[in-house]
C-alpha cells in the first residue's frame, strides 16, 4: 500500500519511524496495558517492567500524587512498551 503512494525514501524512513513496531527479536509488542498483562506468553515480564518503571519514578521524584482542583485539564499518560536491544540486535 505504502509503495503505491510513490514516496520519497526520505518520507518511507519517517513513515517507518512513526509506527510502532509490532514485534521485535519475535516478541509482539502490546499497543495497550490490557494488551500487555493478557500476553500469554510474557505477562510477567511486562509486570515486572511497569512495576520497575512506577517504582524508578517514585524514587526519582517525577511525579506525586494529587487531587486536582476543580475544572482544571489533567494530561493523561499512556504506556508505551518496546523491547531493548543490544548493539548486536539480541534483546536486551
């Protein structure tokens, strides 16, 4: 579909960086919490990395707790799960 679009090679490499990859080293990458803790396959992985992830922002300070005034707009957040890799490709 992609390649009927006649793109430049510039506009696919920003294209393919825009999307998130669905699989890396043959591990699918969840696009949502649910997604992620109903893995069959690593669950607890993932667990365990939001887990490790909640527990370096609290100790680092980057956010608390509150409850918001009145009327105020809160910014949602939102997971975003990838799996790392060494210089070499294997995963991390």
């Amino acid at each position: 579909m992609l390649a009927q679009l006649e793109l430049t090679e510039e506009d696919a490499e920003i294209i393919e960086m825009a999307f998130p990859a669905s699989e890396i080293n043959g591990i699918h990458i969840p696009q949502t919490y649910e997604q992620a803790v109903k893995d069959p396959k690593y669950s607890i992985q993932w667990k365990e990395a939001m887990t490790q992830e909640l527990i370096s922002l609290l100790e680092n300070g980057t956010w608390r707790e509150v409850i918001p005034p009145e009327g105020v707009n809160l910014v949602s957040t939102k997971w975003v799960y990838t799996i790392k890799t060494n210089t070499d490709g294997s995963t991390e």
